[in-house]
C-alpha cells in the first residue's frame, strides 16, 4: 500500500476517534445534567452549562478535518462514507450535548421538588435514553450492524417510558399550587429532552448502517410531539 495511502487511512481513523471521544463526551454531560436534576444540584447544573461549549469545539474540530480529508485526495466510496457519517453524527451529538445544556438550565430556574415516584419515572427514561447512546456509540466504535440494529429496536421502549414519564409530570403540573404550576410546567421539558436525546442515538446507529452497509434506514417515529 502506497505510504500516502496509508497515511490517508490513519487520517480517517484518527476522525472517527475524535467523534468517539465527542460521543462519551455528549453522554456525560447529560449523564451530570440528570445527577444535578435528581439532587437538585444547581451547582452542578452551572458545571455543565458550562461545559457545553467543550462538546462544541469539538464539533468545530470534526468539520475541519473533514474537510481536509476531503480536500485532500480523491476519497474512495468507503472513505467518504466515513466523513460524511463524521459530521453527520458529530452533529448528532452536539445536539445531545445542547439537549444536556437545557436539563441543566431548567433544573437551574425550576425550583419545585418532585416526588420520588416521578423522579423514578424520569430517571428510567434518562437511564434507557443514556444507554442507548453508548450503544450508539459502541456500534459505531466497532462498526457493529447487529448492535447498531439493536439501537433502533430500543425505540419502541423508549416511547412508551417517555409517554409514562410525560403523564406522569403532567399530573403533577395540574396539581401544583397556582403560584408553582408555571415552574412545574417547565419540567415537562426534561422528558422531552430526553426523549429527543434517544432519537439522536438512533441516527448515529442509523448513521453506522450507512457506513458499514451503504444502505439508508430510517426509523418512522410514531411519538406525538408534546
């Protein structure tokens, strides 16, 4: 193999590390964002406001290198594959990490308790919606389809947990006293969040299938918006 070949190959490599990193960054950061959430931690909720604009640089950096990778030689089929799901996924995850920076904010200005019941509620749908980041992540790290696939059959779980937690905040925002019902209702915007923090993890899997397949899915959301 030509060394400037070769070279190309550790190039593209080096990209895909770099997202990997991004990706365990962006799931951090909500992973903290929730941590504050459940403690009432505003303190730590300051902390990831702040970090957000790590994950961005890191976006900035990914675009870059595609571009010089692209720039550089004439990319064959597989290696424009790998830029192209590099920015598509990087973009993936800056908005993971924006959707971590509005559970900070909201955990920030709200300041009505939830009961035990509902933060479980809540806590299940943030633990599924984590999870099916990392495997996201793991499927694209080891350019795994079956486990990419398994990402995109997690869905269905995913809705029906953020139906139950959606309700479940709902009934509280109703019963909160008038003076906090605007506060409560802020809340509702957490699932949400989280909620839309799965369906990134399914475009990065979906993204992985594209690049080790060259073959387009896309998984029909049956979710209302709330």
């Amino acid at each position: 193999m030509p060394k400037t070949r070769q070279e190309y190959i550790h190039q593209l490599a080096a990209l895909q590390d770099k997202v990997a990193v991004m990706g365990e960054m962006a799931r951090l950061e909500v992973s903290h964002a929730m941590e504050a959430l459940l403690h009432n931690d505003k303190a730590q909720a300051e902390k990831v406001m702040e970090a957000d604009d790590n994950v961005d640089h890191l976006l900035v950096e990914i675009e870059d290198r595609c571009l010089i990778l692209t720039a550089k030689q004439q990319p064959l089929a597989h290696d424009l594959r790998i830029i192209a799901t590099a920015l598509k996924i990087g973009g993936d995850l800056e908005r993971i990490g924006d959707h971590a920076y509005d559970i900070a904010r909201t955990v920030r200005e709200v300041d009505v308790p939830l009961d035990a019941e509902r933060l479980n509620k809540v806590q299940e749908l943030s633990n599924w919606s984590l999870a099916m980041v990392a495997q996201a992540m793991q499927a694209y790290r080891e350019s795994n389809v079956k486990l990419a696939d398994a990402v995109r059959d997690m869905d269905a779980h995913m809705d029906k947990l953020f139906e139950q937690a959606f309700y479940a905040l709902s009934e509280y925002v109703t019963q909160a006293e008038t003076t906090q019902r605007v506060h409560a209702a802020q809340l509702l915007f957490i699932v949400r969040f989280l909620s839309r923090i799965g369906d990134h993890a399914v475009n990065i899997a979906e993204s992985t299938i594209y690049l080790e397949t060259a073959q387009r899915v896309h998984t029909h959301k049956h979710t209302a918006d709330a």
